[in-house]
C-alpha cells in the first residue's frame, strides 16, 4: 500500500468514527474551556513582570534561543537560580526544569521505570504518563479511579520496585485524589509515590504550591510534577524531589537531555508568573468564589449529571459522542466556548461537556452559560 493510502485510510476511520481531529480558531467567544485558570496568561501585569525581569538581567540576555541542551552549551546561572527558587517554593530539597510537562513524565517515568519494577497508576492518568511508562522497561498496572481498596490490593500482590502514579487534581473530572490515604499506603508497602500537579499548580495549597504542599505530604510523595502552562499561565514544567533525583535525571531522562534549553525568555517568565502568584491571592478568590456560584447554578436546572467537582474543571456528563457534541455546538452558539470530550478520550458512557472556570469568568457571563447549556440539553 502506498503511504499516502495509509494515511487516508486511518484519517478515513477517524471521520467515519466521528474522531477525527482538526485544528480550530474560535474567536469572540467566552473562553469556558482553556486553561488559564488565574488570567495570567492575558495579564497585562504578568508582560510587564517579565519585562522587566529582562531589563533586569540583560546582562545575560544576549540570545534569543538558549543554543543548546542545558548538558552543552544552554545552561545558565538564571536556569540554576530558576530552580532553586521553585525547590524552596514548593517544600523540596531541588527541581529540574524540563520543557513541557509532558516532556518532564516522559522523562521522569521512563528513566525510573526498570525491569522487574512495576508502576501502578490511576485509570484516569494523562496520557504523558501513559507515554513515559511505555517507554520505560516497568511492568505498569491500572487502579480504578481514586479506588485505595484496589491499590492496596495491587501494593500487596507486587513485588520489587513499586512506584504509585497519581495526579492530585484529575484533569477530565477535576475531582481530587485522596492523596493522605495514598501515601499512608506507599508508605507501608514501601512504594514510591509521583504526584502530577498540573491541575493544582498555582491554585491549591498555600500561594498556589500544590496539594501535596497544603497537605504536608512533601516527604511522603517521592516526585512532584510543576506545570507552567496551565494556572501559571506560560509554559515548561518541573519535577521536584530531592537532590538525588534531580541528580538521577540530569543522567537519565532523556527528556531533558537531548533537547534545546528553553530560551531565557521562557524562564523569566516562569519566575515572574511566581512573582506573581505571591500577591494573587485575590484572584485566587475569585476564582473559588466563581466556581461556587457556577455549582449553585447548575444545580438548579434540573436533571443533570454533574460530576463531583471543587476544581475549575467541572464536567457534565452527556453520554454519547453524536449527542455531546450536538450540545457542545449549540452551547457555542450562543458565543460560550466550551469543548466536548469524547470517547475514547474519555471511557465510552462518559462523554462530557468539560468547562473551565476563570478567575476572569464573571457571574453575569456564568448565568448566560447556564442558561445556554440548559436550552442545548
Ligand atoms: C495532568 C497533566 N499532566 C501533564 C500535562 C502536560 O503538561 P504540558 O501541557 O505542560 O505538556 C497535562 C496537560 O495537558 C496534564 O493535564
């Protein structure tokens, strides 16, 4: 077969599937779906943190790009600084940048996970996880969603080195893991516990360090992954842990090592969005205030499968992928952008319509898109 029929015949079972992907510009509608929980990433506070930052260190700022790995030639003492700041911010001994968060757990899974070892995750982990696993030499095995009675069954069939794979805050159901029980049961199965913050950076835990921070788990939870492209509102990630773990990755993570440094740009960034994050708390507020007044209203519309949610992510299930995306279509509409989630992103039966709360969201725009999903239902 030709190469070009190959591709059509898989991008033809996607349409036929109703699965096929494209790339949208939706523009002029009220952002219900991205991720930028705080507005930090349209801040105009946020510019200007960064600018400054870089007249600050000009000294430095010479180059665009970073001109190599952080092994060869693109490492800087702002890097090193960079994260050391982020070690001490989140309650751990150091940090390591990567480029993306999920280029840190293909990293941080593949060179942890040898043979002999097993990695059991969580159903509803991201699919960075999934990827870093594969790629490593572990056997890796499923829990159902937040179940502890089925992890501790698995911890107790499984021997050798056992690493735990959870996120604090899901990113499908925005629901939280019960991360004080799952590492009460690393703890006495002698498991390794990673935890995926992406969902709780810069929203949860005092300043926006993380549940695991708010829960005094830090020297429970082995890795924590640090994303910058969600609350934090630009872009890279860190793994924190100890030294001997930054150390291990430096070696091991392929991830890290053969790739370009972020540019200094990038990093300034990051350490103003901290900056930044020090005096949000009002924001924060807001956006917990928003995510309140959304529940009070959605419930009150009736029959409605709203999952468990305290995050900004809050899902409705709309089983079906013809008929959520129908929903989703006409909530658009009326000028909302929310998206539909469906199956196999998430299990068939739990298709979903997936909002996103904002600290921007105002209650007047929240009524308008309650009222908007109720017609479209
Ligand atoms: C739970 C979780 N982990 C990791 C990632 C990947 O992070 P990044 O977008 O920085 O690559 C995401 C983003 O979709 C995520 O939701």
């Amino acid at each position: 077969m030709h190469i070009d029929e190959r591709l059509s015949a898989s991008l033809d079972k996607r349409i036929a599937e109703k699965t096929f992907r494209s790339l949208t510009l939706k523009s002029g509608l009220i952002d219900f779906s991205s991720n930028d929980y705080l507005g930090f990433a349209r801040s105009a506070e946020l510019e200007k943190l960064v600018s400054e930052l870089e007249i600050v260190n000009v000294k430095h700022s010479t180059q665009v790009g970073s001109t190599g790995s952080r092994l060869l030639s693109g490492n800087t003492a702002f890097a090193e600084e960079l994260e050391n700041f982020i070690a001490h911010y989140h309650h751990a001994e150091a940090a390591l940048l990567f480029n993306s968060g999920y280029n840190a757990n293909l990293g941080l899974f593949s060179a942890l996970g040898r043979k002999g070892d097993t990695i059991i995750y969580d159903e509803l982990i991201h699919a960075s996880v999934h990827d870093g696993m594969r790629l490593s030499k572990a056997e890796y095995k499923p829990f159902a969603h937040n179940n502890t009675v089925q992890l501790e069954q698995l911890l107790k069939e499984t021997t050798g080195q056992v690493f735990v794979a959870v996120e604090s805050v899901y990113s499908m159901d925005g629901d939280f893991a019960p991360l004080k029980e799952i590492a009460a049961l690393c703890k006495k199965y002698k498991a390794s516990l990673i935890v995926d913050e992406a969902h709780a950076t810069g929203i949860f835990g005092e300043k926006g360090k993380g549940l695991v921070t708010e829960l005094g788990l830090e020297k429970d939870v082995f890795a924590r992954l640090i994303t910058y492209g969600k609350a934090m509102g630009c872009h890279g990630a860190a793994v924190v842990g100890s030294t001997l773990l930054k150390n291990y990755l430096t070696n091991f993570a392929r991830s890290f090592i053969y790739t370009t440094a972020a540019p200094l740009h990038n990093l300034y960034a990051i350490k103003s969005a901290y900056d930044l994050l020090e005096k949000s708390g009002n924001r924060i507020d807001s956006l917990n205030s928003i995510i309140r007044f959304f529940r009070s209203r959605i419930k009150t519309i009736g029959e409605i499968n709203l999952h468990e949610s305290s995050s900004p992510v809050q899902s409705i299930i709309i089983p079906g992928n013809e008929k959520v995306r129908k929903a989703a279509a006409q909530i658009q509409e009326k000028g909302f952008d929310v998206r539909p989630l469906v199956s196999p992103t998430v299990p068939a039966g739990q298709e979903r319509i997936r909002i996103c709360l904002h600290a921007f969201n105002t209650e007047k725009e929240v009524d308008d898109l309650v009222s908007a999903i109720q017609t479209s239902l």
